[in-house]
C-alpha cells in the first residue's frame, strides 16, 4: 500500500511541476505579444 501511495503522490508532483511550468510558458508568451509584465498589468487606456 505504501509503495502505491508514493507512486501516485510523485505522478501527482510530476503533474504538477509539468502544469506550472506550462502556466510560465504561457505568460511569458501573453507578456511578448501584448508587451504587459506581470500577473496583473494595468492596461494602457
């Protein structure tokens, strides 16, 4: 029982690990194509 536990609780890290760097990806993108930084930029009016 323990060795499945911490099998699917690394599945779940890796998982993890693999969508946020994914999320960073992503902004990173958004951030050169509207030329904004940060989480929450003010747009321009």
């Amino acid at each position: 029982m323990t060795e499945t536990y911490d099998l699917d609780r690394d599945g779940d890290i890796d998982m993890s690990e693999e969508h946020a760097r994914h999320l960073g990806h992503a902004h990173a993108l958004r951030e050169s194509v509207d030329g904004l930084v940060g989480e929450n930029p003010a747009r321009p009016r």
